[in-house]
C-alpha cells in the first residue's frame, strides 16, 4: 500500500513530530568570530581595491584604515571569542542518572566572556593486554555509544542565568557530566563560587572592551 502526502508532511518522519535537525554551536571554529573576521576583510579588500586611486598622502591613509580595521575586528573578535579559557579531560563516567554502565568519553569547557561551551564526544576505551570482562563490556559500551557528540553553549550574563540553564538542561535530558559541570558553575555558595567569578570577570572585561 503506497504511502499518501498530505500538506504538511515536510520535514515528518514517519509522521512525527517536525523535525528541523540540531543546530550546534561551533566551539572551535565559532561562526561569530568567523563573520566579524569576514566583514573586517570584505571593508579591508574593498579598500585595497580603491587604493590605486588615491593620489596624495597614499601610505597614510593605508596605514590608518589598516590600523583602524585591525583594532575594531580585534576588540570585536576577543568581545566574541569563546575560548578565553579551556580545559579538556578524559573520563569514565556514566551517560545518565540511575545506571551503572560508565562510558569513555572526553569532556571540554571552553569559557568566553557571556558564555560556556561544553562538549562531550565517545572515545575509544585504553587499550588492555588482559581481555578479562571489564574490557569487553568497555569495549560493548564504547560500539553503543560511538557516535555520541554533545556541543552545548550555555549563557551566564546574569545572576541566574546559569541555574535557569540548569532547569533548561534538566528538561532537555543532557548527558551527566555536562549536567555536572553546570551545576558546579550554578552554584553561588560556600567554595563553589566559580560561575560567579567567570560572570564578574566576563562583564568587566566586556565593560573595558567596549570602552576601549
């Protein structure tokens, strides 16, 4: 029996819900960084293209729109910038609450100004000359879980920005080590003061960035 196309069947499958597919963030290579980069080129390209047309004070006004050009997209650029600090780890923890199968994995934190990105991606077990059971149930975990690849960014321009992340990552169903690391930088109390220090630093850098 064929299969009938009604009018709103774009983007179903199999008669789901509509699904529009993830949309990541980049951590490395950040599209944002990357537009401010291009359009300081495209004004910096269009220049040199006039360029030949200038007839008096040539090398000046080269150097002070190359100058100028140069200090805007780098002010912008580290305004932007994701990584201002970041760490990457390899670990062996579990994938969800309330089981006690444990996965390889690497967790990265790469902190910019206004936010945090958290990736967790599968890795291979280490290797192990005894092939005893933990290996092999290493190795079973590793096949289920290969092609696991989490990139969150989570927002802390405000106070409670990063608990309301929390709720956020509860309801969404994130792994547990990403939900550890939020919730080590929600807490405002005691010797866990790490997503207030992050804040703090992140708006009075930005405050002296734009103010320069």
């Amino acid at each position: 029996m064929g299969r009938s196309i009604g009018w709103f069947d774009a983007f179903r499958d199999n008669g789901g819900p509509t699904w529009y597919g993830d949309n990541r963030t980049p951590v490395v290579v950040d599209t944002g960084t990357f537009a401010i980069v291009a359009v300081f080129s495209i004004f910096l390209l269009a220049f040199l293209i006039i360029m030949p047309g200038i007839r008096r004070q040539r090398l000046s006004s080269f150097v002070s729109v190359v100058l100028t050009l140069l200090v805007g997209a780098t002010l912008l650029v580290c305004i932007h910038h994701p990584c201002w600090h970041e760490g990457e780890v390899r670990i062996y923890s579990t994938y969800r609450a309330f089981t006690a199968d444990r996965m390889d994995a690497v967790l990265g934190v790469r902190v910019g100004l206004k936010y945090v990105n958290i990736t967790l991606s599968s890795a291979p077990p280490p290797s192990s000359a005894v092939d005893d059971d933990e290996a092999v149930r290493r190795r079973r975990l590793h096949d289920v879980y290969r092609d696991l690849n989490f990139n969150e960014r989570f927002r802390f321009t405000e106070v409670k920005s990063m608990e309301r992340e929390l709720h956020h990552a509860l309801h969404k169903g994130l792994p547990y080590p990403i939900l550890k690391v939020i919730e080590y930088l929600s807490v405002d109390r005691g010797g866990f003061v790490w997503g207030r220090q992050y804040r703090l630093a992140g708006y009075y850098a930005c405050i002296l960035l734009w103010y320069v």
